[in-house]
C-alpha cells in the first residue's frame, strides 16, 4: 500500500469515544436514522460478505452479530479507521474479520470469494469507479450483489456531475494540515452505465430523501448483481 497521509485520521473519534455499542439498526441514508435495512442485502446466512470502506466497521458489526454471515470482511486503507474498527469491534472474530487494505486491490486478488459486497458512502464515494466496479464484479461470485449508498448530489445542494469525474472536497491531515480528497457524486445514469461496463446487470435505484438540516442530502441507494448464474442470494 502506498504510504500517504490518513486524510481519514479524524473521522468518527468523537463517537468512538462516546458510543462503544453494536449498533441495533442498519441504515443507508446519509442521516443514519431512516429508510431500508440490511434485508436489501438480501439472506446473510452462511454467505461471505464484504463491506467497502468499513471505516470504524458498525455497519459490519451490526451484520456479524444480528445477521449470522459465514463471515463479513469490514476493509478499509486508513490505518486510523482500521484501528478505531480494532478498538470497538476486534473481540467479533472471526465472523467479523477486520482487513487494512486498499480496497480495489484487495478485491483484485479475492476473486470469487463474496456472495455480496456494499458501500454505505465508503469506497464507492472515494475510489475510481472505473477501478473500483470491476474489481469487485471479479470479487463476486457468479450472481454476487452489490448494493451502495452514495450522495444522490453534492451537499449543498449543487447536482450531481453528468459523467465519470470526480469532486475535489476538504480533509485534514493527521497533524490537521488542510488537504484533498476525490469524492465521485454522480448521477444515476453515470452509475448505471459504470456497472453495466464493469459487468453488473439487473441494476435498480431508488432515492432516499433527506431531512431537513443544514448538511441533508438525498441518498441515492444502487443494487446490482453480477452477471453469470441468476440464483437469489
């Protein structure tokens, strides 16, 4: 992994150090507290599951402990995040295994290996998705799913682009120097030929709306399946 600076160093450390818990619930909206659960995820039971940019790994942890995966990998490359996800959630081993990766690279060396990967406004939103997409369609197996939580436009309020670029947004250093990071907000079309390119069909989309505030956001939530076998996972 090439080592830069943890633009994620400060992300979550407040609640790590107020909210110790499995959460309850499983949210994709970008508030957190409203919409579908993990049952788009479809039946966990006995199925490997991968979560894309884990961060602090709750939404993995809710699954390994309420929804009974063989095993769920919670994958993140901060090493600050992996290690908040250590702090909370190690003592859920093996079901829930905790991986400091790169994401696209380890998916690249995984073929095969998941029934199911998801985003909840992690990797998705900070990887290329031209090399982020096919490398997990390679990770799946034959009818694996994919489902991701991404920002249906720009907090804000200003659209969603119309192609594949990326948005420059502000982060912080570990020392809390100013940097940036590349967030891809893009419309349901970008994404919808993005996986239909890296080999995903039966591609659906619905919008979460967002509740008032001054950092709402509408959720846009995709679901799609690798090509090959149609069984229902």
């Amino acid at each position: 992994m090439t080592r830069t600076a943890d633009l994620w160093h400060h992300h979550g450390r407040t609640r790590h150090a107020t909210d110790r818990t499995v959460p309850g619930a499983f949210h994709w909206n970008w508030g957190q507290n409203s919409g579908p659960g993990a049952e788009l995820l479809g039946d966990l039971t006995g199925r490997r599951v991968g979560d894309l940019g884990a961060g602090a790994a709750r939404h993995a942890a809710h699954l390994a402990v309420h929804h009974q995966p063989a095993r769920i990998t919670a994958m993140d490359a901060s090493p600050a995040q992996h290690a908040m996800a250590g702090d909370l959630y190690g003592h859920l081993a093996p079901r829930l295994r905790l991986l400091h990766r790169d994401v696209p690279a380890h998916l690249r060396t995984s073929a095969g290996t998941y029934d199911v990967l998801y985003s909840v406004f992690g990797a998705v939103d900070f990887t290329e998705p031209r090399e982020l997409l096919p490398a997990a369609a390679s990770a799946l197996r034959p009818g694996g799913r994919l489902v991701f939580a991404t920002l249906a436009h720009h907090l804000g309020g200003a659209p969603a682009h119309s192609d594949a670029q990326h948005t420059e947004i502000g982060a912080k250093t570990p020392d809390g120097g100013a940097a940036l990071l590349h967030r891809w907000v893009l419309q349901e079309h970008v994404w919808t030929k993005l996986l239909d390119e890296a080999g995903f069909t039966r591609i659906s989309t619905e919008v979460l709306p967002g509740r008032p505030g001054p950092r709402a956001a509408d959720t846009l939530l995709m679901t799609a399946f690798r090509t090959g076998d149609q069984r229902t996972l």
